[in-house]
C-alpha cells in the first residue's frame, strides 16, 4: 500500500488507531497519583489558594501525550517510508550488474554506486545472486556470482578509471558467467556514450536466455572534452567537443595552466545551438605558450576535459643561416625557400640581416633560438664557430645541409656529426655507372623510425661519410645502396644533424616532399633545452616510464602500481596499463592524451532486443524508513510521561538541604519556627482574593532573607548588603538556614513584612523619613518585626542621655516618633547571649557598645528561671559597633574593613553575634521552655 510521498509495510495495522477513543477513555479514568506533600507552611498554602478542587481525572494535556505515544507505536509497526521508490522488477536464478566505470563517469560516481547499490539490495530481498562486473577493469577481473554483502564491499571498492571502456571484453566474461545461470536479470548502468564494437557487445551479453533487460543511463550528457590542440605563429589553438545531445547554446572557459599548476591563460569556448565543437585560442606570446603543460576546462571533473602539452605543442625559435643571397626572381632556388615552407607551421622563424657569417650568427644566437638550420655553410670565422659550438653543447639543436661549400670546406669534427670524404658523389648521368637511389627504411634506432620512407623520392648527389665503427649508429636515414642521406650525433647536451644533400631541388627531390616537412618536425621536437626524452640519449626510440598521470577526475596523481612504460613509436592505445598522463622524467616527458585529435561524443543507443526493457535513471535512494524514528519519538514521549507522573506526585518537589547544626532538634524546630514566623507576617489569602502581585509576593516569603535599609549613601549601602551577605554565608556554613540574598528596602514603599530583620545603619546625612514611612516601620515592629539600628559611632560617642553625636541625634529624631518600648542592654541571661553561641557581649567592627533590646518585664525569680521572662522576640535593637562593617565581605570572601582593635577574633565574635541574633528572631525563647522538660516527662508517663 502506498501514497506518496508516504507508504506503508504493513497497513493493515493502521486499523490500531480506531483504538484511540478507548485508550483516551481509560485514561481520563486513571488519573495519576495526588501529590503528597510534606510540611512547607508557606509552599502548601501558595499551594492550596490557587485550587479550587481537586482533579478526578487526568490533566488533558497528560491524556494528549499517552494518545500522541499510542499513535506514534501504530504508526511505527505499520512500517511506513518516506519516498519510497519502486523495487527493480526481479526474476529469473540471478542478477548480473555492468557498470561503465571509464572516464565519463567520474563526474557522478556516486550516484551510480547508489543506484547500483538499490539493485544489489532488491537482488538480495529477492535471494538472487549478485553478478558484478565493471568496463574499465582487465578482463580477467573477479565478477562473481557474489552475495550481496561481498557485491557491496566490491562495488564501494570500485573507482572510475581515466581510460575508455571495454565493454566487448567484459560483457563477454559476463556472459559466460552467466551460462550457468539461465533466465538472469542483466542491469546495464552506462556512461551514456557509445563505443565502437557495442552492437557486438550488447548481443553477446542479451543472447544466453536473459529474462531481463534493467536499461540506466545518465539523463544528461552535458561534457566537455578537449580533442586537439595546436600552437600555431600567433595563437595556440584547440578544440572542444560535446555530445550532439547538447544542443542548446553553451559558453565554457578553459585555462591554461604551467609547471607548477598556475593558471597562466584563459580563453573562452562558445558551442553554438546544435554544434559539437567549438575552437578556444590563447593569443599570448609564444613565450608564455611555451610554458604551457595542460589545458583545462572549468567545471568539468573528468579526464576528458583535460589535455596534456609536451615539447611537441611548443613552438621553438627556429634560427636560419645561408651564404646565398636571396634571388626574389628564382625563390624555388633559394636555398631556404623550402625550409622555410617546411617549418613554419611549426616553429618560429628568425634571420640575420646579414650573409656575413660573423655577423649572423651572433644576431641568431641573441634570439635564443631551440634550432639553427644552417643551408649549405662552409667554413665559419673562428670567434662565431667558438660560439656556435658553446651554444650546441649547452643543449641547443644543428641542422645543416650539405652544398657545394661545404664538399669545398674541408672536414670539422666539431660541427659534423661524420668525418666527410672530400668532394661529392654524383648519382646518374652519362658518364656515371650508377642510377639516382632512392631512400630506403629509417633504420628502428633513430627518430624517423615511425615515417614511412618516401618511395618517390631520389638522390642525385650527396656528400660521402667515411666508414667508421660508429657510421651506423650515427645514420638516421640511408639510400638503397646503404651510404647515409642523414646523420646525427651528440655534442655536449645538443644535437647534431647533417643532411647530405642541399635544402633545395637540385641534389634530390627530397626537400619537395612530404617526408621533408615531417623529418625536420621531428628534429624540431628533438630541440628541447630542458633535456631529452629518448632511450638511448642519441634521438633513438625507447619506453618511458610512467611520471604523472590524469586520475579520472582530471587531477594530475602519481602514477598506480597498473601503469606501465610506455613505448615510443606507433601512437600507443590509451588503457589500463597506459593511462593518460606524462611518461618520461623530470628531464623531459611525453603526453599520453586521452582524446584523439577525429573523437567525438556519440551517445549510446538502448540496444534492440526482445527482453523486457525497464528503463531507469541514476538517482540517490531518497527513501527514509520512518520506523526507526517513530519508535524513538514513543520512548522519548514515554520518558516524558514518566516525568509528568513522578512530578504531579511531588517527586521533584524542593527539600532543603540540612547543615551541620548543634543538634538535630535545633535544626528542625529552627525550620519550623521559621515557617511559623513567616506565616506571621503574611496575611491570609484566599482563592477568591488573589490580586495581581501575590506571586512576587509569594516568592519573597518562600526564603528567608534579610533586610537592610537603603540611605541613598552608595558606600554605606554596598557595605550594608556585603555585610550582610557575610552574615549570609556564616550562617549557610554553622546552621540549617539557608538565607537568600540580602534585599534593600526603600521604607518609604516597600512591603517590610517580608523580612523578619531589617539591618538600619544610620546616616546623619540622608534626608529624615516622611511621617507615613516611620508609621509603616512602627507597624512592622508591632506585627513581629524587628529593627536593628546601627549608629556606628562608638568610638564618637556613647549612647546615653548625653550623646551628643550626629548619627545619635538622628536616631533619636527618628525614635521620637515611634512607639519604643523601654530599652535596656542585654542582660547576661537573657536568650540573646545562648540561642546559638555563648556570647558575654554583642562587638562589631568596634567593641564596647552595648546591644539594646526592650527591657524585661518581670525578671525578679531567677532561680525558677534561667533566662528572663521575655516570651516574645524583641522590635527593636541599637548598637554602635557597626555590625555590617565587620560582617561585610568582598568577591573574593575576603573582608573590606579592619576591626578597631585590630583582633581576628572580634570578627569571629561579631559574626557569632549575627547568628545568634538571627536565631533568636526566628525561634524566640524557645530555650527557656528547657527548664520543663522534667515536668513534661513525668506528666508523659516516663
């Protein structure tokens, strides 16, 4: 069953979710566990005013996510995939794969792995054997049968090669293959170009009772190769080729690219609509032509698209010299004329203004020609002869033609390749016994050994060669009757070449030839000064070793361990053995070229059978099975109702952490109480009275914080809340409270209710409170609060009916106003001196001022009693040790500021006061009820 883009293994199971209503009914009658709560005063309450009733059923969003899960398990055992795509019709005892994997197709490799990869897997649901095999591998390859995990491992290990299929070969190991499996499915994934022998090939492979024909082909043949190339006088030029199926206009760029692979050129191809070839031309200097190694097409990553330039496609400096003035009325007697025609296609042609030997040479040499062609000279002037040889030995290439100057000279062994008899020999004629001779086979050791001899061509006259042991090795062409036409030899790291007939039509018919333009094009490609490529050193042919080769993506890589030398010669076939590349060294190279100057791009045709064709295209396998994460979705859904539940049933709720405390008592009636005095000040809220501001409100009374009072002084405010920040931190470190951040207060608007201790240093001068703010602190003192006022001038004044010290009658000023209670210091019994630590005295930053609090009412029986009589906690307290000062701390939890005296442990006692100063707020008298614990065990029963 399938729709798209969405189909189903098994969708019979969708029916499952008709199941839905049900299990949504059942769930809206389980509802999960209430939430247990432990005693919090104030988070139950917050808890409890904001319910109205208590849920009999599941909260709907709990049902929606059980449902979704449901949904999400049915929908994964229905099997369901995205994109699906067909499987490849399957039949017959197994399935044979082909798949070009030749040059053409390294600009989509992978997309033809994974079509051919959706073929092995329908193989393998269908239990067939995997017969694999690829055309641009030796026929002697492994092509199974295979099961379908080792087709796999051979099909990833396959890679496009840089070399022409060979379909006719391999289809043929194929069908034998297949000989023993009759009735097999045979998928062929081609490059979608043709080769020669397809016809051949696709009857050979369809023809052992196939039952099926899978037909892949790329939809699009948009390539661009490079076939031909040529550096011509005033541009190099080559050509580019596409397939005929690209019809529509195209614009292409093509770079040049030197040694190193710096891009050096660009020129641009446009293919007209319905054209397959188009000419590009870099019209650069010669200079800059020569330095050439590859052409390149942008864009386009294959081994087609890439032409290699040896010393071949450069153009040399060619330097001329002759004794003879030029005759413009006779040019066919010219004794350049036909050297000139000869080279000039090829080469780059430069000449002396001058006949004078002295002078031409020189003029030539300053050219920096690659070749100098030297037309029947005779003896040279001593300083150009010198210069001459230096030139030649340094790597440059002599080629001189014999005359009647030269038979007159005389021999030079320095610039003749053979010692010379004196005279010449004449061929024919009436008082001659001989016939002109013609020009025999070019012997196999020289560099004519690839020309046809030019039957048609005879010698008249010549200049001899004396016998010596190396005149054969020396002899690049012969006459019939086996005296040299052409020889040659090394001077130094150049070449020498003597012709022994004249460059024009008298002596022979040779310079009227065709073999005459095709000798010197070989002599000129021998003129390389960055050193020579043959064998044997001496111009002869030989194999080149492999040196760089184009991968099939057009790279240039080190060669593989497949290649081997290449042989001179015939223009060798390009194949596994002899990829295209550079053979030779780093002294010279050879390019072996992919493309044949005459090749074109033909698309392959979908051969004519009577099997079922099933026609297929390369494509990625988009189909996603959603089973895998459907399941993953249900767990994690799963986990999360998991959370749900344990969270509805207070699993998660905040328990504070217990400190360290004197006893496990204290700690747990220090809570209590403090729940207990926070439920004090808060005034009772009901359901139907919340007001918008209760949840600040309801987080501020949800931790214990303490307070101080914000003067608008910057500096006595930061060491207000550092100190009490420090206070903060001890009490954390000594007992079970853990109280918040300080808070500042402004009394003039703020709720004070919140805070059970309010820290008010006092700043004689910040501006004196309004009337209403005194009237809100006076009723934070009567409902429970209290305030503890810090003077801070203990060592200014003391706190008596004399003071006289700003801060004093400032405070003062502020008390006036107010309902006091009578005050008096703390007594040594009182609670404050033992509700956490015995303290005799109360110091601060300073030592010395008593700490009051409101005076006991009824102290008379102290031996009943141990402490005073005093149940409740008192509002006020005043002190001028500066509390804050000594408690304050910085970043680091270092303190700001010095004790006076300077004593480490009147820090200590003054934080020791600030904790039994926060016990006693919090727990009041607790500990006087001590003195009953007898009474309470015998009235208990124990």
């Amino acid at each position: 069953m399938g729709w798209l883009p969405l189909s189903f293994g098994f969708p019979a199971i969708l029916v499952g979710l008709l199941a839905l209503p049900v299990i949504w009914w059942l769930l809206r009658l389980t509802p999960p566990k209430p939430q247990t709560e432990t005693f919090p005063p104030l988070r139950i309450l917050a808890h409890v005013v904001r319910k109205e009733e208590t849920p009999h059923q599941s909260p709907w969003w709990l049902t929606l996510l059980r449902l979704l899960m449901a949904a999400l398990i049915i929908f994964a055992l229905a099997e369901p995939v995205f994109n699906a795509r067909e499987a490849t019709p399957a039949s017959g005892s197994a399935t044979a794969i082909v798949i070009d994997n030749g040059w053409a197709s390294a600009n989509d490799w992978e997309v033809r792995v994974a079509t051919a990869e959706r073929l092995i897997a329908d193989a393998n649901d269908a239990g067939q054997p995997v017969v694999l095999a690829f055309t641009a591998e030796r026929a002697n390859e492994e092509i199974g049968p295979f099961d379908a995990a080792t087709a796999r491992e051979r099909l990833n290990a396959a890679e496009p090669r840089p070399v022409p299929t060979d379909r006719q070969a391999i289809y043929a190991r194929v069908a034998q293959a297949l000989e023993s499996m009759p009735g097999a499915s045979v998928a062929v994934l081609s490059d979608g170009l043709a080769a020669e022998g397809d016809e051949t090939a696709f009857t050979t492979l369809l023809g052992n009772g196939a039952s099926r024909l899978v037909w892949v082909t790329p939809g699009d043949l948009a390539m661009v190769g490079i076939a031909d190339s040529e550096n011509l006088a005033e541009a190099f030029t080559f050509t580019a080729i596409r397939p005929d199926t690209d019809a529509l206009p195209r614009q292409a760029v093509a770079a040049a690219f030197d040694d190193r692979g710096r891009r050096i050129a660009e020129a641009n191809l446009t293919f007209s609509a319905g054209e397959t070839e188009a000419e590009g031309r870099f019209a650069v200097p010669f200079e800059l032509r020569n330095d050439f190694v590859s052409i390149a097409v942008d864009g386009e990553n294959q081994a087609a698209s890439v032409r290699l330039l040896d010393e071949n496609s450069r153009r040399r400096r060619v330097g001329l010299i002759s004794q003879s003035e030029a005759d413009a009325a006779q040019p066919l007697l010219s004794p350049l004329y036909y050297i000139r025609r000869a080279l000039e296609p090829f080469s780059d042609l430069v000449e002396a203004s001058s006949t004078d030997l002295a002078e031409a040479i020189p003029q030539i040499l300053e050219q920096r020609p690659a070749m100098i062609v030297m037309a029947d000279v005779g003896t040279l002037p001593d300083t150009a002869r010198e210069r001459l040889v230096e030139w030649m030995n340094q790597g440059g290439t002599l080629v001189r033609f014999a005359g009647s100057r030269m038979a007159a000279a005389g021999d030079d062994e320095e610039l003749l390749p053979v010692r010379l008899r004196t005279g010449e020999r004449a061929l024919g004629g009436a008082l001659s016994w001989t016939e002109p001779q013609p020009v025999t086979e070019f012997p196999a050791s020289g560099p004519f050994a690839d020309l046809a001899p030019p039957s048609e061509v005879t010698v008249s006259r010549q200049v001899l060669a004396e016998p010596t042991s190396d005149i054969v090795e020396r002899t690049w062409a012969n006459l019939a009757d086996g005296t040299p036409l052409v020889t040659g030899a090394r001077r130094g790291d150049g070449t020498l070449v003597l012709f022994h007939v004249t460059p024009e039509a008298t002596w022979s018919s040779l310079p009227i030839s065709g073999s005459f333009v095709e000798m010197l094009r070989r002599i000129v490609q021998l003129s390389r000064n960055q050193g020579r490529i043959d064998a044997a050193g001496d111009g002869s042919a030989g194999a080149l070793a492999p040196y760089r080769m184009i991968a099939a993506d057009g790279q240039l890589v080190p060669p593989g361990p497949e290649a081997r030398p290449l042989a001179q010669g015939a223009t060798p076939a390009v194949e596994i053995e002899n990829p295209p590349g550079f053979y030779g060294t780093e002294e010279g190279v050879v390019a072996h070229n992919l493309l044949q100057p005459d090749a074109t791009f033909t698309p392959i045709a979908q051969p004519q059978t009577t099997l079922p064709v099933t026609r297929a295209a390369y494509a990625f396998d988009e189909a996603v099975d959603l089973k895998g994460p459907l399941i993953a979705a249900a767990i994690a859904l799963m986990v999360l109702d998991t959370l749900a539940v344990l969270w509805m049933g207070g699993a998660f709720a905040r328990r504070p952490a217990r400190k360290a405390a004197p006893s496990a008592a204290a700690g747990a009636l220090v809570v209590a109480l403090a729940g207990g005095l926070a439920l004090l000040h808060a005034s009772p809220v009901w359901a139907q009275d919340i007001q918008p501001g209760d949840e600040e409100a309801i987080a501020a009374i949800s931790q214990t914080r303490i307070a101080y009072v914000v003067t608008g002084n910057g500096s006595i405010d930061s060491v207000s809340r550092a100190g009490l920040q420090g206070l903060s931190r001890y009490l954390i470190d000594k007992t079970a409270l853990e109280p918040g951040d300080p808070a500042g207060v402004d009394i003039e608007t703020d709720e004070l209710a919140f805070y059970p201790l309010i820290y008010w240093p006092i700043d004689e001068a910040a501006t004196m409170p309004s009337e209403a703010a005194l009237a809100r602190v006076d009723a934070y003192m009567r409902e429970g609060g209290t305030v503890l006022f810090d003077t801070r001038d203990q060592y200014s004044t003391g706190f008596d009916a004399g003071s006289t010290s700003p801060s004093t009658r400032r405070l003062r000023d502020i008390l006036a106003s107010m309902n006091v209670p009578p005050l008096e210091p703390v007594p040594q019994d009182h609670v404050l001196t033992k509700t956490f630590f015995i303290m005799p005295d109360f110091p601060g930053r300073f030592s010395g001022s008593p700490l009051w609090v409101e005076a006991s009412m009824d102290a008379a029986n102290p031996d009943n009693r141990p402490v005073r009589t005093g149940d409740g906690v008192t509002p006020i307290m005043i002190t001028a040790n500066d509390f804050a000062g000594a408690w304050a701390i910085d970043a680091s939890g270092a303190p700001m500021l010095p004790t006076v005296p300077s004593d480490p442990m009147q820090r200590i006692y003054a934080y020791r006061a600030g904790v039994n100063i926060m016990m006693y707020m919090l727990t009041g008298n607790y500990k006087s009820d001590q003195v009953h614990v007898p009474i309470l065990l015998e009235r208990l029963g124990q």
